[in-house]
C-alpha cells in the first residue's frame, strides 16, 4: 500500500513537471530582442492598426511567419496582457504549447514503450534546456514543435496499423495545415520525408503513396491553409512571395540570412547542449542507434518505431546541416524522438561521472557567471556598450540569485557525496534536471534577462513618460515598441524628437542625454547643426 502511494506521488509529481517548467515566473525576464520583441510587437500592433489578417513591425510589413501564433498571442494579451503583463501574454500560447508537447510524448510512449519509460520520457522533454528556452519564448517555435510532433505521432499510428485506421491520418493532416500556418513549408517538409524515408527502409510505397494522396486529408489541409495565404497574396501581392517564400524560406536555406552561418557540423554540437542535461545519455543511446534501425530490440524489422525515430531525429539534423542559415532552435525540430530514445535506452547507462559531471558543472557555472561578468568588464575587452552590460550583470545578480543558485550546488553536491541512498543513475539525472530548471526559472533566466534586456525596457519606459516622439537609432529592439505602447521608428531622430541608441553610437556632441543604464541611453538633439548618420 504504501509503495503503490510512493509511485503514485512520484508520478504526479513528473506529470506536473511541465506545468511547472513552463509556467514557473514565465513572466519574470523582459521580453528579449530581437525575436521575442518582433513577434510581440507584430501582435500588438494587430489591435493598433485593427488588422488581424496581417502582421506589421514598426510600420512595415512582416512577412517572417504565417499567422497562427499572431492569433494566439492576441487572444493571450487581449485578455490577460492588463492583468498579469505583457511578458506573460505574449509567452502563454508557446508555454502552453511546450506543455501540449510534454504530454503529448508521453501519451504517445505510454502504449508503446510501457508507463515507466513514458514517464521518463515526459521529464527529458520537460527539463531539457532547449524545450526549457523555446517553451518560455514568445516566437513560432513552441507551437510548431508540438504540431510536428502531433503529425508525426500520428503518422506512425497509420503506419502501425497498416493505413486500416483513417482517423490519425486525417488529424496528421490536420496537424501539418496549422504547421503551415504557424511557420510555412517546414511543417509538411519534415513529416513527409521522415515518412518516406522510413517506408522506403521498408521497401513499402505504397502505404505512403496512398497516405499522401488523401483526397479529403488534402481537403482539411486545404481549408485550413488557404483562406490566410490567399488573403495575404491578395493583400500584399508581389511582396509576400518575395518576403515569405523567397526571403525567409528559400534564403534561408540556400544562403546565410542575418549573419546566422556556421559549418556543417553545427548542429552535431548543438543538439548535445539543447538536450542537458541529458546528454550523457543522448550519447549511451547513440550507442545502442545500431541495434534500433536493424529492429533488434524486440520489435519486427518491418515496423521498427525506435528505426523511425531515429530517422526523424537522423533527417532534421542531417538536412539543417545542409542549411545556409543556421539557427540553434532548428535542431529542437527532431527533439521529440531523441526524447523517447533516451527514456528507452535509460536502463543502459554506465559510468556515473560522465552523466553527472555535466550537471555539477553547470551549477557552479550559474554561481561563478555574475563574477566572471565582473571581471570581464574590467579587462578592456569590446567597446564602452559591452562593458557597461558586462557591469550591470553584477549589479543585478542580488542576494535571491546566489540563494538558489549556491542552494542549487549545495544540495546537488550533498546528494551527489552525502547520501546512503543514491538510487539509480537515472533518478540522480532527473533530480539534477529539475534542480536545474528550478535554478533556470527562479533565478539565471530573469538575471539574464534583467542583465541583457532590463536596459532596453528602462530605456522605454523612461520615452513612454516623455511627451516627445521617439525613435530607435541604431538600435535593433523591437520590445521597446512594446513598452511604449507604440510604434517607435527606426531612424535617426528629428527636430522635436528623442531617441534610443546606444552610448557608443552616440556622436560626441549635439545630443543631451536624458537616461542612462548600462549603455543604453535615451537622447535629446540640441544642436539643429547636427546631423546624425
């Protein structure tokens, strides 16, 4: 009796884990640029201009993503953006997402690979860094995980059962049609090649054939894609297919767009650190990838779901690699089968200190960073701008951060060397994972966001308060626009106007500067003799 009470606590306590991974101090950090502030400004600027079909930042049209996560983000903000704040809003539909995304793995794994390594599955999902950064952000990226992992999932369901059940693949359709209005083609790019793929390991054509020629799957796409697309052609013409298609898809990936380069094997670096502190285990697993593709696992070669997995995970990094344009959260795309492989594999690890060492490090690394910040201020390395923000993050590191952060290596180390009962390896893992996403949540990600961004919103709530218009002037901060609950053009400032810049974009006379924090500064012209470039 009582042990069937401790497992059932213990498996109450991993189903809350995403609640608490996504939703603890969500709202606690600014808004960071540029992408939280472009996608949040986009939506605001929606009630402003009273035009919910498209997207505008500062102005201009946006054409960087469909519309979707626009939606959702209004609805967040128009009915809670006054009550709880602008952050929070704008941040709940991908919060929302992750954990979506959370359960969704589990549910998926729990008939499939058995309660216990769902369960296991659901905590790598909830606590891995990267899951951590994308479902507390105000981008596209959140919502589109989960609806590749919806239309994946299903996908296999049809695979599984022969095509004799229609339902999953009509909801993977479905799946993919919101994908395509949340961030584009990416969305029926992956599922589709990772079905091919893994019906040609099958030498079977047929099943994908027939699956991808559903005349009333292609219908439901259809309807839910084309109405938005055909209003936005029609509206901005010439420019959407250049902006959208063009711009941000093709350019994307067959050139380096906004200076995001890096070689061939950037994601194989970037995927072990998306996925900590699980990634000793990504590699344990790694070891065992041989034996899942040839299905000698317990599973007929012909329907191997880990040889499936495996190729998902196998086709995002391979073809992003590929990628002119190379961004870390491209990875997080084949996230989701890493996730059921390493929970599969979990039985299998060895040698204790190179899972645990990683976790251990990493909390000493959120005690010593505020430090190492202060004493690169003072070497003399960059311009005046970085090391006045390399300065500030000291002085916003308070007593609250060391707390839980210094509590966070304390306990670790206490666990790690003081106590009798150690419990599996895994259990440790999991224990280091939610310290660590309690260390992330409570303290370094709003002293990270105090630090980078904290500057930007004083500098824009400080505007908001002036009767003078403003500007940003060589300043690339889209969430002072948000803040000033107003659009704020990008441009060198005019008579009778003020501007947000940088210190060390600031001409040496001609300008009164009325705010100051950590390098960013809001400026008055008093000179009409000067002439800002």
């Amino acid at each position: 009796m009582a042990q069937n009470r401790g497992l059932n606590i213990r498996t109450m306590f991993i189903l809350a884990l995403p609640l608490a991974a996504f939703l603890l101090r969500l709202g606690g950090a600014p808004l960071f640029d540029v992408d939280e502030g472009a996608f949040s400004e986009a939506t605001r600027e929606m009630f402003e201009r009273g035009d919910f079909l498209s997207t505008w930042l500062n102005g201009a049209p946006r054409f960087d993503k469909p519309i979707l996560i626009y939606w959702l983000q209004a609805a967040s903000y128009w009915c809670l953006g006054g009550i709880l704040g602008v952050e929070w809003a704008f941040r709940l539909p991908s919060a929302l997402a992750a954990i979506a995304w959370c359960y969704a793995v589990w549910r998926f794994a729990r008939p499939r690979f058995g309660p216990d390594t769902a369960l296991a599955a659901l905590s790598v999902a909830a606590t891995a860094i990267g899951t951590f950064a994308i479902g507390r952000a105000a981008t596209a990226d959140a919502l589109l995980n989960l609806l590749l992992a919806l239309s994946l999932f299903d996908a296999w369901r049809t695979l599984e059962s022969g095509y004799s059940r229609r339902a999953p693949l009509l909801r993977c359709y479905a799946w993919i049609g919101l994908g395509i209005l949340t961030k584009g083609p990416v969305a029926l790019l992956v599922p589709g090649a990772v079905t091919l793929l893994y019906c040609a390991s099958r030498k079977d054509w047929r099943i994908w054939l027939r699956a991808m020629s559903d005349p009333l799957g292609w219908l439901i796409l259809a309807l839910l894609t084309v109405p938005w697309y055909a209003t936005a052609l029609a509206v901005h013409g010439q420019n959407f297919i250049d902006g959208f298609i063009f711009k941000h898809n093709v350019q994307r990936f067959t050139g380096t767009l906004e200076g995001h380069a890096g070689s061939i094997f950037y994601y194989i670096i970037v995927v072990p650190v998306l996925l900590l502190p699980w990634t000793g285990p990504l590699f344990a697993s790694l070891l065992g990838a041989k034996a899942d593709i040839a299905g000698h696992n317990g599973q007929h070669t012909g329907s191997s779901l880990r040889r499936y997995l495996w190729i998902w995970a196998g086709f995002v990094v391979i073809f992003f690699s590929f990628s002119g344009t190379k961004l870390p959260h491209y990875a997080l795309y084949g996230a989701t089968p890493l996730f059921l492989l390493i929970a599969a594999h979990r039985d299998e690890l060895r040698r204790p200190f190179a899972h645990l060492a990683m976790p251990t490090a990493l909390f000493a690394f959120a005690v010593g960073l505020p430090a190492l910040c202060a004493l690169l201020s003072t070497t003399g390395a960059g311009n005046v701008f970085y090391r006045a923000l390399l300065a500030e993050a000291t002085l916003r590191a308070d007593a609250s951060y060391y707390a839980i952060c210094g509590g966070a290596l304390l306990i670790w180390l206490l666990v790690l060397f003081t106590s009798k009962e150690k419990g599996t390896l895994w259990n440790r893992l999991l224990f280091a994972a939610c310290l660590q996403t309690a260390v992330l949540a409570l303290a370094l990600a709003p002293w990270l966001g105090a630090t980078l961004q904290g500057p930007v919103k004083e500098a824009a709530l400080f505007a908001r308060s002036r009767p003078e218009p403003a500007v940003l002037w060589q300043l690339r901060t889209p969430s002072v626009s948000v803040y000033r609950d107003a659009v704020t053009p990008a441009r060198a400032p005019e008579a009778g106007e003020i501007a947000i810049t940088r210190i060390d974009r600031l001409p040496e006379q001609g300008f009164e500067i009325l705010h100051e924090r950590a390098g960013v500064v809001v400026v008055r012209r008093t000179a009409d003799e000067a002439e800002p470039q």
